[in-house]
C-alpha cells in the first residue's frame, strides 16, 4: 500500500504527515505546508476539536519493546490531561530519562501525544520547537472548555 502525505495548518504552524490507510508513518511540525491529505481526526485535532488519535494506528506503538511501552502509556493520557515523565516511566517499568528520549524519538507527534507529557517541574521539553508543545496544551484545554459547553 502506497504512504501518502500531506499537511494541515497549526495556528501559525503545519503538521506533515504520511500515512495510508492502515498507519500513519511519521508526523512532523513545519512553518511551509505539503501538498495533500491527511486523516481526517488529525484535520479535526488541528481544527480545535476534542479528538481521540490513539485510534490512529502506528507501528511505534506495536513493538514489543520499552519504547512500545512507553508510546502505549503516553497514549492513556487523556486528551486535555498531561503525566510526567517519573509517571510514565512506572508505568512502563523504566527510567524517566529513557521516557525523555523516547519522547524526542516519536515518529508520530499527535498520535502518541508526547506533548502532554511533562516534566515534575515544569514543561519539560520537546522535540519540535517548545512553543508548539506550548500550543498543543493550549489548544486541548480551549477543546474541553469549547466541550463542556
């Protein structure tokens, strides 16, 4: 099955991602756009709308590994919530600096949602630039706000 790519806007930024019909491949955060479509719960997720994108499948979070583990909690954080890195690694039965660089490593940003996944001081980091982890955050407590409503 051919992977496609495509792009929607984030705020000032867009989101790259490839993808077919069964996985999404790779997501990435750029400032120029790329022709083409992506999956449609990402189109809402980026429109602002209370979406679940661990429906989306990926290979990341298929490996039996501790990485896997770790991609496969991080996805149990509830959209508008974020866990720290000490929680995850528990969970996963690891260090949290092991859940630091597994974070840096996702292949697909949004779909494990490495975002909310926050150091036990502060933000933490992130692989893109920290302010789109800054406006991720954001956009998901203005959805739940938008939801309840």
């Amino acid at each position: 099955m051919e992977i496609i790519g495509g792009s929607c806007r984030l705020g000032l930024w867009f989101v790259h991602v490839w993808w077919n019909d069964t996985a999404v491949y790779q997501v990435r955060f750029a400032t120029t756009g790329l022709p083409g479509r992506v999956p449609e719960p990402i189109r809402q997720y980026c429109a602002g709308h209370v979406v679940n994108l661990s429906q989306l499948n990926s290979i990341a979070v298929q490996e039996d590994t501790v990485y896997g583990r770790i991609y496969r909690a991080v996805q149990q954080v509830p959209y508008g919530s974020t866990s720290t890195y000490g929680e995850i690694a528990r969970i996963a039965g690891t260090s949290p600096r092991v859940v630091g660089q597994a974070m840096a490593r996702n292949p697909v940003p949004l779909v494990i949602p490495c975002h909310r996944i926050v150091a036990a001081g502060g933000i933490g980091g992130f692989s893109s630039p920290l302010e789109i982890k800054e406006a991720l955050l954001s956009l998901e407590k203005k959805g739940l706000r938008r939801a309840e409503k």
